[in-house]
C-alpha cells in the first residue's frame, strides 16, 4: 500500500512547500523541536515497564477479588 511512498522527488517537493509556508527563518526551529520532540518519545519508550499480558492481568483481578 506504501511502496514508493517516500521517493526522492516526493521528498524534495514536501521540502520545498514547507519552505514555501514557513519560510527560510522557521524551517531550522521546526526541524530542532520535531528532533527534540522524537528524541523525547525515545527516552520515553524506553524507561516505561513492558505492558502488562492477559495472563497477567486476570492473575491480578482473581488476587484482588480473593
């Protein structure tokens, strides 16, 4: 469904519109904040627990009720 979806040319012409809306002066600021932001998430996603399986959530529901 997504094959090709990011092709070079493709990406020149989303950079270029950008540019268009946002001009030369906020492209870089925008650019940091999505790093940061991405980078954040990262660090995010790897201090967090694993989720919880089925197996251990009904465990937890008998031993709450008992």
């Amino acid at each position: 469904m997504f094959d090709g979806l990011f092709q070079p040319t493709h990406l020149i012409i989303i950079f270029a519109i950008a540019l268009l809306v946002f001009g030369p002066k906020k492209l870089p600021e925008l650019g940091k904040g999505l790093g940061e932001g991405i980078r954040a998430l990262k660090e995010g996603m790897k201090d967090t627990p694993p989720a919880p399986t089925d197996e251990n959530k009904t465990t937890e529901n008998k031993d709450t009720k008992a």
